[in-house]
C-alpha cells in the first residue's frame, strides 16, 4: 500500500491536545503499521508525514527515534527512516514477550459477558476470511484476537505494549503473505482457545496457549531460514511447551 493511501483519514480524525507529542505520533504509526498499511519497506518520508499529520518535523523525528527503539522502523545513513523487516532474533523476542503476557491473561483476566462476545465475534470474522481464502482477512483477525487476549487483564500498560508487540507481529506476517496455511490452521486453535476460556477451563487454555505460541515461533523461524523443518528449537533448548 502506497504511504499516501496509508496516511489518509489521519488529519481527519482529530487531534488532541497532545497530538503534536512524539509519543502521539509514534503511537499513529504504530497502529498502522499493526493494522498492515506500512508494510516492510515503506520508506518514511519526513516531509508527507509532517504534513500529514500536522507536526513538526524535529517531532517526527522524536517518533522515528520511539519506534526504532521497539525495532518497529529502522533507519539508514544518508536513505531515511523505512518500516522494519524483523530478523530472527526479534521474532524470538518477541515471542518470549508474548508468552509471558498472554497465558497470563488468559489465565488471570476477567473473562466474561462482553468479553466472550467479543472474542466469539472475531473468531466468527477469521472463520470467513478462511472461506473466502483472504491471507490479511485471517492475519487481521489473528491479530484482533490475541490483542483482546491480553485486553482481559484489564490493564492500559499492558494493552500498550502488547500493541507495540503486534507491529513488530504485523511485520513477521507480511513474510508469511504466500503462505495462506501458516493463518488458517491457526484459526481453529484460536476458536478451541476462546472455547476452554468460555468454559471457564483457564489452566488448560493457557498451557495450550503456550504450546500454540511455541508452534508459531518454530514455523516462522523455519520459514525465513532461521531453523531447519525438522528442528524444535525450544525442545533443543530444554524448554517445554
């Protein structure tokens, strides 16, 4: 997607009175780039974002400075600032955050009424983009899900970092665009998990949410290089799933 396209509907929607803050740029940027708009690569033009967003352009730089340190964009001498392509070490820091945050959520949020309604309606929206073979249709709702996930544990700090988390995610995933099967046999793992959490079974959904984290982290790392098919590199390391 063109960054033009990416940009659009951001003047639009208003600005607080914190809006001209490096912090709230950063936090524009992050989003779409979690929603899949800035995809690896885009490169960042400091004159159509400050316009764009109605900032200066030394508070644009204090965003790019934000989010290079979350590895959400990467700079380069004497080209500009362009949207990360994670490595196999930030996909495995990132797993090792999302194990942490999410069981725990699951294991300890509140999970109930509209919650429930909420997680039964995204798996219900992934259901669909598998039957209409939609790649970004499964990958948004993926992404929708384990952010709600982390939302039961009812906390701002951590729904923000889990939204930094889901940038660096939006990014392993545009590797994995060819490959329709890596989305949509996760989709029914997700409904069995929204399921033991209904049925209040919090133990057993977190367990199984660990194995499913450790199973995506090995499929990605086997598909950009990183490992072998036939290795299980968390096995190798002694860690169970």
């Amino acid at each position: 997607m063109p960054m033009n396209t990416a940009l659009q509907g951001i003047a639009e929607g208003g600005q607080a009175t914190h809006a001209h803050t490096g912090a709230w740029v950063a936090g524009v940027l992050r989003a779409r780039i979690s929603a899949g708009q800035l995809p690896p690569g885009t490169k960042l033009s400091e004159q159509k974002l400050s316009e764009a967003l109605g900032v200066s352009r030394n508070t644009l730089r204090e965003a790019f400075t934000v989010l290079a340190g979350e590895s959400v964009v990467q700079r380069i001498p004497n080209r500009g600032v362009f949207v990360a392509a994670p490595g196999a070490d930030d996909v495995r820091e990132i797993y090792r955050v999302r194990r942490l945050i999410e069981p725990a959520a699951v294991l300890w949020g509140e999970a109930a009424g509209e919650s429930l309604t909420g997680l039964d309606a995204i798996i219900d929206k992934a259901r669909k983009a598998r039957e209409a073979g939609s790649v970004p249709g499964m990958a948004d709702a993926n992404q929708e899900l384990h952010k709600a996930l982390v939302g039961l544990a009812g906390s701002a700090s951590l729904d923000e970092l889990m939204e930094k988390v889901l940038a660096e995610m939006r990014l392993v995933f545009h590797a994995m665009a060819t490959t329709p099967d890596f989305h949509s046999h996760y989709v029914e793992r997700n409904a069995a998990l929204v399921a033991q959490i209904r049925a209040g079974q919090r133990e057993e959904a977190a367990t199984e949410l660990r194995r499913y984290l450790d199973a995506a982290e090995h499929e990605l790392l086997v598909h950009i290089g990183a490992l072998p098919a036939n290795v299980d590199e968390r096995s190798n390391q002694g860690i169970s799933g």
